[in-house]
C-alpha cells in the first residue's frame, strides 16, 4: 500500500511539476505564441500566479512522500527536471501544450 | 543607464574570461562529483567478487578488532577503523593504522565472517572520488586547487546570471534548428538558469564542506606561533570549525597515552549502549555506522561508536559516543549544537550517502546537466571564434579548444578507458611492475593526455573523433563487462541486480548520446575548412 502511495505522490508531484512549468512559460508572449501561433490577447499574470502556486505545492506532497529532511531536497530536483521536460518540449512539440493553452484563454471569452 | 551597460559589459567580460580559463578545471569537478554519486555501483562494477547482496548478518566487531590487534604488535596500532555496511557497500570495512608501517584494509563478507581477497583495482572510491576532491595531487595541493574551482564557480554563477540576463526574460528557451553557436549558447543558458538551484547548493555545500579544514589554518598558525600552544584557543578552534571534521566526522578524543598495557573490553555492549542512546534521544531506530579505536591495547585507549552516515535522513551525523577501551566504561556523549546541525544538511547533501535512490538519479543527471552547461560554454566561445576567423584561426583559440576538448570529451573517454582496462586486464596482471590497480590508473591517464595531444593536431574535429572513441569504448565496456563476469544486461535487470545493470545502461546510453552528438559539435569544423561557409554571414552580438 505505501508502495502506490509513494508512487502515486511522486508522479502526482512530477505531473504537477510540468503543469506548472507549462503554465509559467505560456505566461510568457514569446512561448505563448510558439505555442499557439497567435499573439497573446492580455496579460496572463493568472497563469503564473497558477505556476508558482502549483511549484510551491509540490513541497508538500514531497514531505509526504519523504519526510522533511529528503522532501526537502526532492522538491527543487522535481521543479528542476520539469522545467527542463517543457523546455525541450517547446523546442521539439509545442503544440503538446495546445490544451493549456485553450483553458488558460477561457477566462477571458 | 550608461553605467549599468558597462557594469553588464565587464561582468560579460568576466564571465567569459573566467569560464575559458578556469572552466576546464570545473568540468573535472562537476564530472568526476557525478561519477562520485553513483561510485558505489561503479565499485561493484568494477569489483565482481562483491556482487552480492548485503547480509542481515550482524557485525562482529570483537571478532574482527582481535584479527586486527594479531596482525602486527599491538603497541604499534595507531587507529582501528570499523566501517560498517551501507545502502551501496555489501560488506564491512576494516582499516588499521600504524604508527611507522602503510595501513592495511580489510573487507569482511558478513555471511560468514570470512575476509575478501584484497581489491584489484581501487575503482570509484578508491579512484574516481579522489579525483573529485583532490584530482589525485600530491599533499594539499589539490585540496587548494578544488577549493579554488568552487569559489570561482560561485563567481561564474553570479556573472553569468547577469551577462545572460537576456535569458531570463526567455526562460525555457532552446532553438535546436539553428547553428552550432546559437544552439550551444541556448542549452548552456537553458541548463545553467534552470539548474542555477543546484548549482548554487552543489557549490556552496562543496566549499563548507571542508570549511573546518581551511578556515581553521589562520588560527592553527595562531596557536602554534602567537599563543604557543595556548588551550584556550586551542578549545576555541575546536568549537568554532569542528576541527578534525575534514577527515573524520567524530572528532578523535584527546586523552593521553598510558605506559601500561591492557585488554580492549568487549565492543558488544558498548554498540548495544550507544544505539540505544540515539534511538531514545532522536525517537527513531539509530544504528552505528562507524567504530573507531584509538591506541587499542594500551590503558589510555579509545572506543568511539559512530553514527556518520544515517542512511535514513539527509543530515550527517556527529553523533559519536566514546568510551576507555580497557574498561568499556561511557567516558563522553557528544551531541550536535544547532549551528552544526545547519553545516551537518549542508555536508549531508554534498556527500549523498544517505539511501535514496530517486534522490541519487536527479543528482546524477543534475551533475551531468553542470557539465553540460560547462561544456556548451567553452562550445559557445569557441565556435563564436571561429565564425569571426574562419579562414585563420588565432593561437589562444586553437589552445582554447584543444584545452577544451582534452578536458570535456577527453576526460569522457578517459573514464570509460577506465572502466574498460578494468575488465580487460586480467586479475593477478604484472606489467612493468604494476599491479592491475595501477595499470588501470595508467590507461586513464594515457587517453586523458593523449586526448589533448590529440585535440591540439587535429582542432575542431577532434570533437567528432572523441565522441566516436566514447561511442566505442562505452559498448566495449558493457561487452566486456558480459565476457567477463556473464553478467549480461538481461540477467541483471531479469534478477534486479541494479548496480551492475544501472552503470552498464547509463554506458550505454553515453555511447549513444556521444554518438549522436559528435557530429553536430564538429560542424564549427566544418565552417573551419570550408571558409567560402561563413563569409558574408552576419556577426551577431555576442552575449
């Protein structure tokens, strides 16, 4: 049972990682028009308010999993490796953060 | 506005300078720091006599200090160090100083008791961690020279973060369609502001690491000259840099030697003690990880039961409690006070010995991604150079390069040469005089040299040519690994035994990576011999 629960943590904290990630470079023009082709319309402070709400969420899920003292330290190397995984992703498939994109734009419709 | 272009310009200018002088150096940190992470899993790839796993058998520690005391006359026994089994190390250590005669090591298999052969080769921990902290210099001067790599990197982390501010606006950022020059200074942007975290810990963890060994020398030299042995400050040093730190985590406790003799009381009980003073006090099951004897054999003698390495939490320990040898009665409990509690987390994430598996991997690719970012910044400059001179290239940038490529994909090889005379020489080999542990030693340091001899005849495309020899030597290494010992890839994941299986994937998985990426770092290269490439091609600003 720990099993899946420590497994479940530590893929929630990495899906979670990206989200967030993604969410803080569509917040900015340059990704966000890599992403979805089309000049930004306003100014997306929601979703980098959202970004870092979520990084600073992962913290803890990692104490959950690991205890302070190893969450400590698992919670920067899992933002890290995120916001490496959506960097190569808007270098190689943009379009794979195309969904984000479409809710974040919803709000303002 | 005038005087922050400039403030930019000169820390551009530092950071550039910096880097291409000193960025070689860092480089053999950062890669030999990385192979560190993972060097037990190399030592028992490199060492197939322990590959077993860890028994639940307890240690006897009466057993193996009485073995130790009969080697030698007792009296001439300087320390006896008992290092117990770890997440990595299936066995025990034991280690006995003389006062006049070289140190023998023992390793006890816990099943039954029994002594391993001595190792043949001196493999991660014995070779590759070395180098990380003392590039295997002579006396201090290594330490000296580490030490100076890690400021300078702090210094590095700090000027490139201004001089590539541009980035930061662009965070995640990565152009992998452009030329080698744009691409490079991408990733090392990329890799260098997002891991800024980890190189920041990494390097400020490195340097206080060893703060108790280098800031303590003006007051050392104060004591032995100024005070002449004054106590009082002798004390003061202690308390303020947990002297003694740099080499052993429990600080030896002074006493004076005896004339007289005497039997080293039975260890069984004073472990048994000291575990169950740690469980009480910290609330959570503490073993011992270390036990040191200090003059055993002799009335004044010294136990201290350790608790170095907790594998259980990212912290060191200092707990150390320390008994009189003859009569095994508690002489000390030494406790941590808060400010070493701080240092503690700080060595602890710097020394990962803790057992963590995941945490292991994301230092390993972090350390990685630091030589990356390294790597592509020697890349950026070079490769900017040859743009500007593409018919005649100036000497420092030949030098540069042939620095670099020694350094990067020239330790690279080097390493992997490592591994591969590891299991191509055969055990019991005599050439020269050598034994294999130190033919080992020479291979690494024949390509290590040959590599830069190499990148100064042939300039750039030394890149792809290097990166083929890591492609080949890294395959050979799996391969041998197979022939050697049968223990193939497949048996090794089939059965989980993920030591072994972990370095010969990661192997392999370099041989791909120096593949694929040979070709495309020597496309500076190919604007080198082919001038008619660049010309009318116009010069962006650097950076």
């Amino acid at each position: 049972m720990t099993i899946v629960l420590n497994i479940s943590l530590l893929f929630g904290a990495i899906a979670l990682g990206l989200i967030g990630a993604a969410l803080l470079a569509l917040s900015q023009d340059k990704h966000w028009r890599v992403v979805t082709g089309s000049a930004p319309k306003s100014s997306r402070r929601l979703a980098r308010q959202i970004g870092w709400g979520i990084a600073i969420l992962i913290l803890p899920l990692c104490i959950a999993r690991d205890g302070a003292s190893f969450g400590a330290l698992l919670w920067p190397l899992i933002l890290q490796l995120s916001a490496v995984g959506i960097a190569i992703i808007i270098a190689t498939n943009p379009a794979w953060l195309k969904p984000l994109s479409i809710v974040l734009q919803r709000p303002e419709q | 506005m005038n005087a922050h272009r400039d403030f930019r310009s000169a820390m551009t200018w530092l950071h550039s300078w910096v880097g291409v002088l000193i960025g070689a150096l860092l480089f053999v940190i950062f890669w030999f720091g990385t192979m560190t992470v993972m060097m037990y899993p190399i030592d028992r790839w490199m060492m197939p006599e322990t590959r077993f796993e860890s028994s639940d058998a307890e240690l006897d520690a009466d057993a193996i200090v009485e073995r130790a005391l009969n080697l030698k006359p007792q009296d001439q026994i300087d320390t006896i160090e008992i290092i117990y089994p770890n997440y990595g190390v299936p066995y025990a250590h034991a280690h006995i100083y003389y006062e006049y005669s070289d140190p023998v090591s023992e390793r006890i298999d816990l099943r039954d008791g029994s002594l391993l052969d001595p190792a043949q080769t001196l493999g991660g921990s014995g070779f590759l961690y070395p180098m990380h902290i003392t590039l295997h210099l002579p006396g201090n001067l290594g330490w000296w020279i580490v030490l100076l790599g890690g400021l300078t990197m702090l210094l590095l982390l700090v000027t490139g973060t201004i001089a590539h501010r541009k980035f930061l606006v662009d965070f995640f950022t990565f152009r992998t369609n452009r030329k080698l020059r744009r691409s490079s200074l991408d990733l090392h942007n990329l890799a260098g502001a997002i891991f800024l975290p980890f190189h920041f810990l990494i390097v400020v963890s490195g340097i206080t690491v060893w703060v108790g060994w280098y800031a303590s020398l003006p007051w050392e030299f104060l004591h032995k000259t100024v005070s002449n042995h004054n106590p009082s400050i002798e004390i003061l040093t202690n308390d303020l840099f947990n002297k003694g730190d740099a080499y052993m985590h429990y600080a030896p406790f002074e006493r004076e030697i005896s004339e007289e003799t005497a039997q080293v009381a039975a260890l069984g009980p004073m472990i048994e003690q000291a575990e169950a003073i740690w469980t009480e006090r910290y609330g959570e099951i503490a073993k011992a990880t270390h036990i040191g004897l200090d003059h055993p054999g002799n009335a004044g003698g010294t136990v201290v039961i350790a608790r170095e390495t907790p594998q259980n939490r990212v912290e060191l320990s200092r707990d150390g409690v320390f008994y009189d040898a003859a009569s095994g009665t508690l002489l000390y409990d030494k406790v941590a006070n808060p400010v070493q509690i701080v240092r503690t987390w700080l060595s602890g994430m710097h020394f990962i010995q803790f057992d963590h598996w995941l945490i292991r991997w994301f230092y390993f690719i972090s350390g990685l991604v630091s030589c990356l970012t390294i790597a592509t910044g020697f890349v950026f400059w070079t490769a900017s150079r040859s743009d500007k001179h593409s018919a005649k290239r100036p000497f420092k940038v030949r030098f540069v390069e042939a620095v670099t490529i020694g350094a990067t994909t020239g330790t690279i090889a080097a390493t992997a040469m490592f591994l591969v005379a590891n299991r191509l020489i055969p055990e019991g080999a005599d050439l020269f005089g050598r034994a294999r542990a130190s033919l080992e030693v020479w291979a690494f340091f024949v390509i290590w040299i040959a590599s830069v001899l190499h990148a100064a005849i042939r300039g750039a495309h030394a890149w792809r040519e290097q990166c083929f020899v890591i492609a080949i030597l890294g395959v050979s290494a799996v391969l041998l690994n197979w022939f050697t010992t049968g223990d193939h890839l497949a048996a090794t994941i089939w059965t989980g035994y993920w030591p072994v299986a972990g370095v010969d994937l990661v192997l392999l998985a370099g041989a791909f990576v120096a593949a694929y990426a040979g070709p495309s770092l020597s496309r500076s290269a190919r604007h080198h011999t082919h001038p008619q490439n660049s010309v009318g091609q116009p010069i962006e600003p650097a950076e």
